[in-house]
C-alpha cells in the first residue's frame, strides 16, 4: 500500500516534468531556449518515472526482482549520460551555423545589459 | 593488476545484466570477459598514470556527488517548470552566452563539468576551447548558478584531489 503511494507520486511527479517540457517548447522564443526545455525536462522526468517503477518491481521480494529493477535504474543512467551529449552536439551545431540567440530587448528603465 | 580490475569489472555487469547463477551462464561470463579484456583493455582508463588506490577513492566518492548533481538537477528542473507554466515565466526569460574559465586540468573532469552544466536545466554547453566553457543560459537565476563555481569544486575535490 505505501509502496504503491510512493509509486504513483513518483510517476505523477515525472509526468508534471515532461508536461512543462512540452508546454516550454511551445511557448519558448528560440531555437535555443526550446532545446533548454526539450532537452533536459525529459531527464529528471525518466528518472522520477523509472525510479517509481522500479521501486514498484520490489512488491514480491527476490533476487530477480532486485536484479530488474537494478537494471531500470541502469536504463535512467544511459539516458543521464547520452541525453546532454545528444543536446550539446544540436545547441553547439545551431550555435557554429550563426544562429544569433534570441535576447530580451532592453525595455524603457533598464539599463542594457 | 588494471587488466584484474578491468575483467572484475566486467563480469560484475555480466552478473547484473544476466541475473542467471547456474555454472553454465557464469562459466560463459567468465570466458566472454576474459576475451573483452584481452582485445580491448587498452580502451578502458586510458590514463594510467595515477594509482588504483586513486581510482577506488573516486569511484568511493562519485555517488555522493551524483546525489548532489540529482538534487541540483531536481531544483534546477523546477525552476523550468515554472518559467514555462506560469503566465508570468516568459518576462523572466533573459537569455545569455556565458564565458566561464575552468580550473580542471583533466579531460574527464571537464567532460564531467561540461555534462553537469547541461544536465542541470537552464544551462547548456554550447563549446570547449581549451578551458574556456562557452555556456547558453536562459534566465538571470540561472546564469548565477554556473558563475558561483560551486560545481566545478565538487568535481575537482572528488577526482583532482592535489592536482590543482
């Protein structure tokens, strides 16, 4: 029963995540600044979710069960280490092309920054 | 003794990804990471310069920082979440390109630093210039957190102890 809980908060938590990074590729101005929000949502979101499923792999508890959701959490690990690299090599592309970032423009009282 | 570790290493996984512990499935293991080692061990922490003593210290303090990186991540995540939800969020947005000088002397430490900026949202490398991080930042919050250089700390103190 409190696992469950605990699992049903996780994976909602990692859902509210991927929400965001959806709605901030589509409200963000620029090449730039969508990649921030599909890039990166998507990691703590995977995790939270994979965590809440693997904590939910533990309900009968063996040594196969352990060994599964050992290997869900290493599932989440290669996506920590390969989801940077991929939006790095497409920021650093955008970035070599001349793509000018998108910035603010200085409003009446503030000063240029 | 690395080629030991190396083939330790190796099966360690064999055991993990298998989950079978029957002599046939270990033997198989065994032999399999006999012969990774021996054709490609060379490909494994190509610096072999620093002890294994070294090595066990890092691998002994890498999880600590990766809870911290995960909860930076966490913090930083919900940062995002509000920029793109709130009606409000998008004034907040300022982005900007960031210079930033690092003091890691190591490959791997910068690979590190470089991936940990990038991970934590709002941040994204963008290139490395010999040590020069040229980083996109997207709001004012952001841009603060990478400049305070608490995260190249950490790093260094887990993996440069005594090389700076």
């Amino acid at each position: 029963m409190v696992l469950n809980i605990i699992c049903i908060t996780l994976v909602s938590l990692g859902i509210l995540f991927f929400l965001g990074g959806a709605v901030g590729i589509l409200r963000f101005p620029d090449f730039y600044t969508r990649m921030h929000a599909a890039g990166k949502g998507d990691t703590i979101s995977i995790f939270l979710i994979f965590l809440g499923i693997a904590i939910y792999q533990l309900h009968d508890f063996s040594v196969a069960n352990i060994l599964v959701a050992g290997k869900i959490l290493f599932i989440s690990l290669f996506i920590m280490l390969t989801s940077p690299t991929s939006t790095h090599a497409l920021i650093r592309a955008g970035y070599e092309e001349g793509l000018k970032p998108w910035i603010r423009k200085p409003t009446k009282g503030q000063p240029d920054s | 003794m690395y080629r030991f570790a190396i083939f330790l290493l190796l099966f360690g996984i064999w055991i993990i990804f298998s989950g079978q512990f029957d002599a046939f499935h270990l033997a198989l293991g065994i032999l399999s990471s006999i012969f990774i080692t021996v054709i490609s061990s060379e490909f494994f922490f190509a610096d072999r310069s620093r002890t294994l003593r070294k090595r066990l210290r890092e691998i002994c303090l890498f999880p600590g920082y990766f809870l911290w990186l995960l909860y930076q991540i966490f913090l930083s995540n919900l940062h995002i979440l509000k920029l793109a939800l709130s009606p409000r969020g998008m004034k907040q947005i300022e982005p900007s390109v960031v210079r930033i000088k690092t003091k890691l002397r190591t490959d791997f430490g910068r690979y590190l630093l470089a991936n940990s900026i990038t991970l934590t949202p709002g941040t994204i490398t963008i290139n490395i210039q010999e040590d020069e991080l040229v980083i996109h930042s997207i709001s004012e919050h952001t841009a603060i957190g990478v400049k305070d250089g608490a995260m190249e700390g950490r790093i260094s103190k887990v993996f440069e102890e005594g090389e700076i």
